[in-house]
C-alpha cells in the first residue's frame, strides 16, 4: 500500500511537505514584497508633492513684501507748455523678511475724457504723455533697501 512507502521514506515526505510550505510562504512573502513597493511609490509621490508645498510655502514667506502705504499729492497742478507738473508723494516699506533687491515702481496716469462723467470707469483712458521720475526715496523697511 502506499502508506508503506510513506513510512520506509519519512524523510523524504518530510521533506516534500517542507518545500511545499516554504513554497507557499515565498509566493505570500512576493505578493506582500509587491503590495510594499506600490504603498511605497505612492509614499514617495506624496512626500515630492509636500516637499513642493513647502518650498513654495518658505519661499512666499521669506521674501521680500513691498507695500504702498501713504499716498499724497504734494502740490497743485501746475500747466507748462510741454505738459503739466505735479508732485505725488508715495510711501513705500518693505514688509517681507527679505532686502528688497532690484525693486522698481510703475505709474499709470489716467485722464478723464468729460468734467461731469456719470461712469468713471467707461470716461477714463489711458494717457499716451510721459512720466518723469525725479526724485525716489526708499525706506527698505526691515533690514531691506532697493537697488
């Protein structure tokens, strides 16, 4: 009977049960290996994007903030023959963490096409003159200065 042989061959049967365990354990050890390395990317993935986050989180905190406070017009507007003059003071601070290197200013000038316009936005253009600069002051405001 076949038992017979079983019993005259123990350790060979003990063997083939032993490798058919070990067998079935590396098959369980490779599904998990590769349910690791899938949570694992994924891990990867989301810690580059809140490396992102943060560097971008860092850099908009330590840079330089120019605000524009204060805004006068110093004096009346005077007429010349070429243009007009007039003189605007503006106030302006840095308050960012930052110098505030390389720091540059625009103004628009806009006219109004009417005395008594009833909608402002519609009545006013752009003007096509020129706008001279000449005299700017900086306040770097903490630890800043512009160039």
């Amino acid at each position: 009977m076949w038992y017979e042989s079983l019993l005259s061959h123990i350790t060979d049967w003990l063997l083939v049960l032993f490798n058919g365990v070990l067998a079935a354990f590396t098959a369980r050890l490779f599904y998990a290996a590769a349910e690791q390395s899938r949570d694992m990317k994924a891990s990867i993935s989301a810690a580059h994007a809140a490396n992102e986050i943060s560097r971008a989180t860092m850099i908009a905190d330590q840079r330089a903030w120019v605000a524009v406070g204060e805004l006068r017009i110093e004096n009346d507007l005077l007429f010349r023959k070429p243009g007009a003059d007039l003189s605007i003071s503006v106030k302006v601070s840095n308050v960012g963490k930052m110098p505030a290197h390389q720091t540059g200013f625009v103004f628009d000038l806009f006219e109004c096409e009417s005395d008594n316009p009833t909608n402002f936005v519609d009545s006013i253009r752009p003007n096509k003159g020129t706008l001279r600069v000449e005299q700017m002051g900086w306040d770097g405001g903490p630890g800043g200065f512009a160039d």
